[in-house]
C-alpha cells in the first residue's frame, strides 16, 4: 500500500503551471513526524513532476500513516506509477 493519497485535477484556465499541495493529517503522528513526511513529499514533487506531472494541474499528496516507514526509493515508485496512471 503507498504511503499516500495522490488527487490531481485539471484547472482548465490555460495556465499551464503544475502545482502542488502537500497535507498530512494529525492522526499520522506527532509535528515531528508530519513534517517529516511533509519534507520527503516536497522532494518527490521537486524530483518527480516537472517530468511526470500533468500540465496545467493541481497535484495533490495526502499523507497516509504508512508513509513515514516506506523507503524514499519505494515512494518515488509509487508516485511515478501514480502519475503514469493518471496520464493515460
């Protein structure tokens, strides 16, 4: 199971700008642990969408408890796979 939730919608006002929102909720864990897992997702979106994101679109990644123990390689998998879905 991915360690999150990956939402992405088309806003459709010809700015092909991608952007991205990052939350995770209180129930993950202790400030400690959510901005943790807040930092390994701004490195993933920095690292993943300007390849694989779709264009003129808000990402966005919901924090799931099983986040914080994935491998930073797991997660990046997941999200390319993720985004590969969502392109098609």
């Amino acid at each position: 199971m991915p360690g999150f939730v990956l939402l992405v919608r088309v806003r459709g006002d010809g700015d092909s700008t991608m952007r991205i929102g990052i939350t995770v909720s209180k129930k993950v864990g202790n400030a400690v642990v959510r901005n943790r897992m807040k930092r390994r997702f701004r490195e993933l979106a920095r690292a993943i969408l300007p390849q694989e994101g779709v264009a003129g679109a808000d990402h966005v990644l919901i924090g799931r408890h099983s986040g914080i123990e994935r491998d930073f390689a797991a997660l990046r998998a997941d999200l390319t796979k993720a985004l590969g879905k969502i392109r098609k």
